[in-house]
C-alpha cells in the first residue's frame, strides 16, 4: 500500500495553550483509520490542521507525493481532500440538493469565468440526487436545510463531502447525534465507500461503532499522540486506556 | 411625459443600475459595502473629466465602467482580510477617503464646487432616458443572468458560509473580487449616466449618504432579490418628490425605514411579497 497522506511533527498553539503538539502520522491508500482521543485531546484541530483551515505553527504535510503544508484550503480540496464537520455545516439558504450539486459541479466553479458562463445544472442535481439516496436521504433532495433533523444533516454532509469525489474522506464525529438505528447504518455507507476504495480517516466517539469499522486507530490525548496501531492491541494498552477508556470505566463506577 | 417626469424617470433608472450593483456585492456575495457611493462618484468624476476633455460619450461610459471596476477590485482586497462588520467599516472608510480626496483636490477635480459645465451626451432629454432605460434593462437581465449561472452558485455558498466554500473548493478571495469588480463596475456606469443626467457634480453627490440610501434601497427591497432591488429603489426614488418633508429628513427616514425592515422583515418587500402569496396559496387550500 502507498502512502497517502503524511503528516509529520504538527504543532499548533493557541496563546498558551497546546492543542497539537509534535504530532506524525501517516495514513495508507484504502485504509480505513480512525483517530480518537477523550474531549480537547486535539482531534479536530487536526483534521482542520490537515485541510489547511488552521495554520500551525510547525508541521509537514504530504498528500498524494506532493507537500501541501502552505496550500490554500480549496486547493487542497481539489487534490482530492473532503471533509464533514462535526457541527452540521449546510448552506442554509439552499436546498438538500443544492447543497450537494455544488460540490458535483466543483470543475465548473475552478475558474471564475468558466462559473460565469455555464448555467445548467441539471446533470450536476441528477448525480446529486444519486448521492443523496446513498446516504439514504433522497427523499428530503427538494427540501430546504432549515428545519432537518440532525440526521440528515449529518448525512448531507457526508453526500456533500463525497459529491467531490475525494481521494482521501476526513470525517468529523459522522455519527454523533445519531440513534443506535441510524448509526450503525451510517457507519457500514462509510465501511461500503471505503471498500470501494476511498481511503478513510474518522473522527469518532462511538466506540462500539469504531472498533467495528476500522482497521487502525491513531490516539491522541492532551495535544500528544499516545498510540497508533491495530484497533485490539491499541485499546489493550495501558495508556490508552488510563487516557480514555480508564475515565469512561471510572464515570461508570462512579 | 412631461419634462419632469422624463428626468423622475431617468433617475429611476440610474438608481436601479447603482442599487442592482450593490446587490451583486452584498446581496449575492454577502459582502457588506456601506461606501458604494465611491464607485458611483469614480464613475461619475471620470466621465466629467473624459467628457470635458471632449471624448466621446459612449467611450467615456465604458472608462467609468473599468476605472471603477480596477478600483473596486483593490477595495475588494480588503474583504479577503476582514469579514461582516469589519468589512463594513472599511468600506464605509473608503467613501470617506473617497469624499476627501474630491473635496481637497481643486485644480483637476474642482474641489468642493465640483465640476460644472459639462458637455451633452449628444442625445435630446427623451432619447438619454431611453438610452439609460435600455442600459437599465442590460443590467438587470445581466444580474439575473449571474444569479442563475454557476458564479451566482459560488456566490451564495460564498455569502453563506465562506469556510464551509473553501473546503467545497470554491476559491472564495476569486469570487468575491469578481463580486466587487463586476459591482462596482456597474457603479461606475450608473456614475457616468448621472454626470450626463445632471451635467453638473459635487462632492455630496457621493457622500455617506447616498451610501446609505443605495443601501437602503437594497434592503427595502429584498437583500439578493432582483425585483426586489428595482421595486424597493422605485419607492425610494419617489417617496422624498411625493412627500417633501422625507426629501428635509432624508437620512431619519431611511434610517427608520432600514432599521424596520431588519427587524420586522429581513427579506425586504421580495420575502413579504413570498409570505403573502403562499398564505394566499394556504388560504386557497383550505377552501
């Protein structure tokens, strides 16, 4: 397997506090990998970290052979980079399905003119539709965002993140909010995408559901990465669980 | 139409293409610009010079048209830096900065007699009102045009969530200068037409508050609605000729007026004309 994304000794501050701190990982081409860590352990400033919404104070980026460490964050979503977020970020003054046609259409958006001199849509809302059946909401496609349930939202956001046909799929907390029905379901779209090849990294609290889909776990507590290996042997080890689980095993005794 | 009527009309007409403008920038792209006057008086003052210099009309339209854009574009720099209210109080800097350069600068720009004496666009008063209800028309039809183009998608992604665009690859600082070259673009034109109209400027014609009144005219109207726009600034033109102590306490009255509707209806005339026809539409329904 090749190297797809490399991230290497990130370090990111702000004012006094640590949120990353010489923090390398890598992950390989198909894999699925999810990367947890208890509350403020720095998880999603490193996904931010990684599509170049934050800028840190030290880090090296590889994606796909090529350094992206100072690449504007559209241009490293058009190397094939997408992202959920963790709180559901839809364009409110559009529908379901125009959320996503956008992301469909990102070749006709690269340049400014070419934006301006096309004007259908209709190819871009039929693929768009595809997307929003295969996360399961194409019934909502007509809708406007304003009034969803959170789980659409959260699966429109995934359809929106998948629309730009990514290389690499970074999910924040896909399954947050969402019920013991609906989160397995929306765990094994992601396993069945991933399969198909589109490499995978996950943000997640659910465990059950994380242990059950991936196939590594990279750790991080208090800005530091503490573990990255098998997802068994990972949640075995000592650190691992006195930083995570350890404190979900005292909220339980206590 | 009587004379009066016909210079009611042209003004109408050059307020539509000055507020459809500013709604390019701040109704499509969700960049707030409270010192658009600028562009209006760039154009205009560009005319005035060109006109007076013995260039041809048609030519000198198009001059205001691209200094104002040029200019517009490096204002619109800005709004990769600062967002919102910031943004807003740059832009209201830059009218000033504008107002302040005109007024000081007397030997090329006239100073505070502005410039007086300029030549006729060579046509009679009903052929300029058709000329710039033609122009009028253009741009309309151009800012629909936008609103359904793939840029008028960027654009509202841009408008709503600028981060969210970017990793959505939009390339948001290209969208929102394209908003305010082709916007303040517009201006100009909408500047030129009115030193043509009036043959005579002053500073105060591009003041804060002719800012604040193209603004008002744009919320009035329905924030990113075209018919909105045109409805709102037609009512805002008229209302200061129908009833003249609007005309005394011009800033008050918009002042008011732009506060209502931000707090009683945020979609201008545009979202209370939607809400009235589906309550007609529920009402029909029912029976």
């Amino acid at each position: 397997m090749n190297k797809l994304l490399e991230v290497q000794d990130v370090t990111m501050r702000f004012g006094g506090v640590h949120a990353l701190e010489d923090v390398s990982f890598q992950v390989m081409e198909g894999e699925f990998m999810s990367l947890i860590g208890p509350n403020g352990a720095g998880k999603t400033t490193m996904l931010l970290v990684i599509t170049g919404i934050l800028i840190p104070q030290h880090a090296k980026i590889v994606f796909a052979g090529r350094e992206i460490t100072r690449l504007a964050t559209h241009k490293r979503a058009r190397l094939g980079m997408a992202l959920t977020h963790q709180i559901v970020r839809p364009f409110r003054s559009m529908t379901l399905l125009d959320n996503v046609a956008l992301a469909v259409g990102h070749g006709r958006i690269r340049r400014v003119t070419r934006a301006l001199t096309s004007v259908n849509r209709s190819a871009e809302r039929e693929q768009a539709r595809e997307l929003l059946d295969l996360v399961g909401i194409g019934d909502h496609a007509q809708e406007a965002v304003t009034g969803q349930p959170l789980g659409v939202l959260k699966r429109l956001e995934l359809a929106r993140a998948l629309a730009l046909k990514p290389r690499l799929l970074l999910l924040d907390e896909p399954l947050a909010g969402l019920n013991h029905v609906e989160a397995p379901r929306l765990a094994d779209t992601v396993v069945r995408i991933n399969r198909r090849g589109l490499t995978v990294v996950m943000i997640e609290h659910n465990l059950g559901e994380v242990l059950r889909v991936s196939q590594r776990l990279v750790v991080l507590d208090n800005g530091r990465k503490i573990a990255d290996g098998d997802p068994k042997a990972v949640m075995r080890m000592e650190g691992v669980r006195a930083a995570y689980v350890g404190k979900e095993e005292e909220d339980a005794a206590a | 139409m009587g004379v009066y009527e016909l210079s009611l009309a042209t003004v109408i007409c050059i307020n539509i293409i000055l507020a459809t403008s500013l709604n390019l920038i701040t109704g499509y792209c969700g960049q707030i610009s409270l010192g658009h006057a600028a562009f209006y008086g760039i154009g205009a003052y560009t005319a005035a010079l060109l006109a007076k210099a013995g260039v041809w009309g048609p030519f000198n339209l198009i001059a205001a048209m691209v200094t104002a854009g040029l200019v517009g574009m490096f204002v619109g720099l800005t709004s990769l830096r600062v967002r919102e209210d910031f943004l807003a109080i740059t832009t209201m800097g830059v009218g000033f900065l504008f107002l302040g350069i005109v007024r000081q600068q007397e030997s090329l720009l006239g100073g505070e007699l502005g410039i007086s004496s300029i030549p006729s666009f060579g046509l009679d008063k009903s052929g300029f009102f058709l000329m710039v209800l033609a122009l009028a028309g253009v741009t309309t039809a151009f800012s629909l045009y936008v609103k359904r183009s793939w840029m008028g998608f960027a654009f509202e992604a841009v408008a709503d969530d600028e981060d969210t665009a970017r990793t959505l690859t939009v390339d948001v600082p290209a969208y929102k200068l394209a908003a305010f070259a082709l916007g303040t673009a517009m201006a100009g034109l909408a500047g030129a037409l009115y030193t043509y109209f009036a043959r005579f400027i002053v500073p105060d014609d591009f003041g804060f508050i002719t800012s604040i009144t193209i603004l008002s005219m744009v919320a009035v109207g329905g924030i990113g609605s075209v018919f909105g726009v045109i409805v709102g600034t037609a009512l805002l033109t008229l209302m200061p000729e129908f009833f003249r102590f609007i005309s005394d306490y011009k800033l008050l009255v918009y002042g008011a007026l732009l506060f209502a509707v931000m707090r009683f209806a945020p979609e201008g005339l545009a979202g209370l004309n939607r809400l009235f026809t589906s309550r007609l539409k529920a009402r029909k329904g029912g029976l």
